[in-house]
C-alpha cells in the first residue's frame, strides 16, 4: 500500500467514524428536544401565577439550542462533511442570550454578555460579507 492511499484510508476512517459520532450525537439531541417539549408544554399548562416567567424564557432558549445544534447536523451532511462557521455564531448568540436570562443577578456581568453578543454579530457580518459584496 502506497503512503498516499494509505492517507486516504485514514482519512476515509476517521470521516467515518467522526459521521457515525455525529449520527449519534443528533439522536441523543432529538431526544432530548423531545423532552424539552414536554417539559415546556407541562409549563404552559401549569397555574401561570407561581411560575417565574425566566423558567419558561430558559426552557425556550434551551429548546432553540438544541434546535440549532441539531441544525448544524444536518448542515454538516448537506455541505459535504464541513460546519459553516455561522452556525456556531448562531449557537453562542443564543447560549449568550439563555446566560443573560438565567444569570442577571450583576450587571456589569450582563454588559460584558451583550458586548460578546455584539463581538459575536460583527463576526457574522464579517463572515457574510463576501456574499453581501456578489
């Protein structure tokens, strides 16, 4: 076996493996999105009196993380075994977001939040800048 076939049997190998992980990262995914849906319907239909407003907020934000992970899946088999970067843009803007809704006791701290926030949007612009410029 020449060296160069030999690399593209490791490299075959390993996308595989990496695709087989994903497969299953994604199911693990699904079937927590389908907790979470259960959870938050058990929510809504809780008395709205004693449920802090931020729980339901955090149980939505959690759903759309898990949403947009399970995106990124797909997008990863759909673009030929490749993550777009804007997609983990996506992801941490949301994460930041469910941070600020759960953790706004100080506010130096959600300052700093929203300027990753807005770091994070600049990198989307920058990113997509290319196909703004066509």
């Amino acid at each position: 076996m020449s060296g160069l076939s030999q690399s593209k049997l490791i490299a075959r190998l390993l996308q595989w493996i990496i695709s087989c992980s994903l497969l299953v990262i994604a199911i693990i995914l699904v079937i927590f999105l389908i907790k979470e849906t259960i959870v938050l319907s058990a929510l809504l239909f809780k008395n709205s009196e004693t449920l802090p407003s931020y729980l339901l907020l955090e149980g939505i934000i959690t759903y759309f993380l898990y949403f947009e992970f399970i995106a990124l899946i797909i997008k990863y088999f759909q673009s030929v075994y490749h993550f777009p970067l804007q997609y983990f843009i996506y992801i941490g803007i949301t994460a930041i977001i469910r941070l600020i809704i759960v953790e706004h006791k100080e506010p130096i701290s959600v300052l700093v939040y929203s300027a990753s926030i807005l770091v994070m949007i600049l990198a989307l612009f920058i990113a997509n800048a290319k196909r703004l410029i066509k």
